[in-house]
C-alpha cells in the first residue's frame, strides 16, 4: 500500500518526460570504439657518410665515402640501400706492391629494439655485391670483377632535429674474393659515420 501511494505521488509530482534517463546515459552516445592504432613509423631519408675500412688480409685500412637512402617501415622495421667508394689498400696477394679497390653496394633490414634511450639503436643484416679492382705488377694480374657479399652489423641515430639525424654503423662484411687473387680474402670490417635528411613530414 505504501509503495502503490509512493508510485502515485512520483506520477503527480511530474510527467513521463521526468522518469527519461539523462543524456548522458543514453544508449546512442555510448563509446563502444577501440582505441585508435598509433600511426605507423613511416619516413623516408636521403643519406651521406664518410668512415673507414680494413680488409681482413690487407696491410692498411682504407677511407671510403658513400650514400644512400634508408626507410622507417614501422617502429621496429626500416631498410637501407648505400653505395660506397673506397680508396685503394696495399695487399700481399697476388703480389708485390698489388692494391685493391672496391665499390660495394649494400641493401640491409634495420631491426630497432623497443627501447627508451636518448638514441635509437638498430641492428643490420644485409646483402650485396661489390665491384673489386684488383692491380698488380706483371701481366694478367690485373681484373676487374662484380662479387656477391652479405654483411652483419649494428648502429644508432641520433636526433639533431625533427629532419636531421647522425648515425654511427658499424658492419662486418663477408664477400666473395675476386679472381686472381691467391690466398688473398676480400672480407672487410666497416665503421661509418653519417648524416640522414628526412624527406616526409
């Protein structure tokens, strides 16, 4: 009896409108969306560098200057394409006073750990050829020859602004030797220091 009296009085007190639930509870502007996916890591970039090389069997390291381009895939992924140029290196083989000169060309998988630091670590795997010079006194022992190569490594960026960038790469390059060169091994350690450009916003 006293619940019917509590009805009827609530129904007096105020029409149908009264008993609507608020706004803000209405089933049509409820969120029912995931949230959105961070935009993927995609920037492109124009490369420069200088550093140095030593071939494994060569007696001095050599300079070498290049570019490329490398690509931000996603946060953990980018790939990177370079050409380089270096200076010719005394070796033993196939003779005396024989030098090499090598233009590589090296497409490498950048794998960027998840990490927060003040820089931006990568690792490398790659592959490649390399064009090999081979000169040396007396007849046929000069060749010129293109030969397949792949490589390891690991480097970091370092943001100087939101479009420059220095990088410092380190790779251990493994390649095939060239044609009359004896016992001599083409294999090579490389340290770059460089400078990326970034092209998209």
């Amino acid at each position: 009896m006293i619940a019917l009296a509590l009805a009827l009085f609530i129904a007096a007190a105020g029409g149908p409108d009264d008993l609507d639930l608020p706004r803000s509870l209405s089933l049509d502007e409820f969120k029912f969306s995931a949230p959105a996916a961070p935009p993927p890591d995609f920037a492109l970039f124009v490369t420069a560098h200088i550093g140095t090389a030593g071939a494994y069997d060569a007696d001095n390291p050599c300079f070498l200057i290049g570019g490329g381009a490398r690509l931000h895939i996603l946060p953990w992924l980018g790939a990177d394409a370079s050409i380089d140029f270096q200076t010719k290196q005394k070796v033993k083989e196939p003779g005396p006073d024989a030098s090499i000169f090598q233009v590589p060309f090296e497409f490498a998988a950048l794998f960027y750990p998840p990490l927060q630091l003040p820089f931006r670590p990568y690792g490398a795997a790659g592959l490649g050829w390399t064009v090999t010079d081979v000169t040396a006194p007396g007849p046929g022992n000069d060749s010129t020859s293109g030969n397949l190569l792949f490589f390891i490594g690991f480097g970091a960026e370092f943001e100087l602004s939101s479009h420059f960038f220095v990088t410092a790469d380190l790779r251990f390059v493994f390649a095939q030797d060239p044609p009359h060169s004896g016992s001599f091994s083409a294999d090579w350690i490389q340290f770059t220091l460089g400078l990326m450009l970034k092209l998209t916003k």
